[in-house]
C-alpha cells in the first residue's frame, strides 16, 4: 500500500477495541466497514474517520448516529458525518413512530366491505358492495 494509506500500529482489533469503547452502534458500523472490505486494512481510513468524530461531538452522538446509518444499511463515513451535520441523530426513525388509531366514522369501511359476497340462492352470482 502507498505510505499514505498504511497503518502499521493498527489492527482491526485495535479499531474495535476503540468502537467497544464508544457504543455498540459505532462498533457494529465499524464491523460493517471492515467486513465488507476485501483487506481489513482498505476500510481503516474510513473507520478512523468515524471514531475520530467521537472527540469532536461526543460518544452519545455518535453512537446515535451510527444507529441510524445502520438503519438505513449504509455503514459509511459521508452517511455518519451528514447525519451529525444535520442533527438528526435525535430524529425517531422512520417507521419507529407509533400509529395513531384512525378515528371511527360513518364514511370509514373496514376490509369486510370489498369482499365479494354470493347471493343467497344462488352460488354462482358473486356480487360486490361497489
């Protein structure tokens, strides 16, 4: 590898060891990168970048945000880094808000109303509520 790309004192398990230490997102993230590299070493930049933001916004931060980028499958620096650039770590996740129940009402029909119905009498006439 180029002398800009080598990182001779680290290790995966090195970078783990540091991730552990921030929050189980940030090490499943960091896990992600390293596993989906065909060397360990191509993916240390991008985890080094990520861990390195720990210091500037805060292990809770970045933890959550790592949460999030695994969320939406995409264990990359760029998705961590824009999603504390727009503070979004805090926002629920989609699908993650509960449903409010749809208030009843006399226009409102229930999947019962668009099953045929037979006619009684005669089995082979199939109507609809239409």
């Amino acid at each position: 590898m180029p002398p800009n790309h080598q990182f001779v004192d680290w290790n995966p398990g090195r970078i783990l060891n540091w991730a552990q230490k921030i929050g189980p997102n940030v090490t499943a993230l960091v896990k992600a990168i390293l596993e989906s590299k065909a060397y360990p070493e191509q993916g240390f930049r991008a985890c080094m970048g990520i861990l390195s933001l720990g210091k500037k916004v805060g292990n809770n931060r970045l933890d959550a945000a790592c949460a999030r980028a695994m969320h939406y499958n995409s264990p990359r620096y760029k998705t961590v880094f824009t999603i504390l650039q727009n503070n979004q770590e805090s926002q629920p996740l989609l699908g993650t808000r509960p449903c409010k129940p749809i208030p009843k009402h006399d226009n409102l029909r229930g999947p019962e109303y668009f099953q045929p119905q037979i006619e009684q009498g005669d089995e082979n006439v199939i109507t609809t509520n239409h």
